[in-house]
C-alpha cells in the first residue's frame, strides 16, 4: 500500500511551481525552496561545527595527558626526599 507524502522535496516545489503556474504556488514553491536551501547551508554549518568541535576535543584529550604528566614529574620534584637513617656522629662502641 503506498501513501501519498505529506512534504514536499525541494524538487517537488520546483516542480508544483511549473505545473501550478499560478502566482501563490510560485511564491509558496519559492519560499519551500529558499527554506531548502537554508535547511542545507544550516546543516553543513553544523556538521563542520561538529567536525571543528570534534578536533579540539581530542586535542583537549592529548594535553589533557601531557598536563598530567606534567604535573606528576613536578610533584615528584616537588615531594620531600626520602629520610636517609643518619649516622651517629663520635664513637660507637661495636662499630667496625
């Protein structure tokens, strides 16, 4: 069973614009058309915010490690050294 479709394409405006010739189905298939258009340009817009938005996060993610290296190499230098068990000083009775 096939059912009519209840939009028209951006080619079925062009098209009921030519058959229609009456001046408010041109007007209505130009304005279905202008919307296609800007449907499109926004669409491709958004998909290459997308796109950008992807590079960035996955550069955000490699410095995100390289920072955390950092960071850790620093707490390292940062850090109090070992205690190291001090010699007596002066005599000590048993010592080699």
């Amino acid at each position: 069973m096939h059912k009519p479709p209840w939009v028209f394409t951006e080619d079925g405006a062009i098209m009921a614009a030519t058959i229609l010739r009456s001046e408010r189905a041109v007007a209505m298939s130009v304005y279905a058309v202008r919307a296609f258009v800007r449907m499109r340009q926004e669409l491709l817009t958004s998909a290459a915010v997308l796109k950008r938005l992807s590079r960035i996060d996955r550069k955000r993610l490699d410095h995100d490690v390289v920072l955390r290296d950092v960071v850790d190499q620093l707490m390292l230098l940062l850090a109090r050294p070992p205690e190291r068990p001090r010699c007596r000083i002066g005599f000590q009775p048993g010592a080699p």
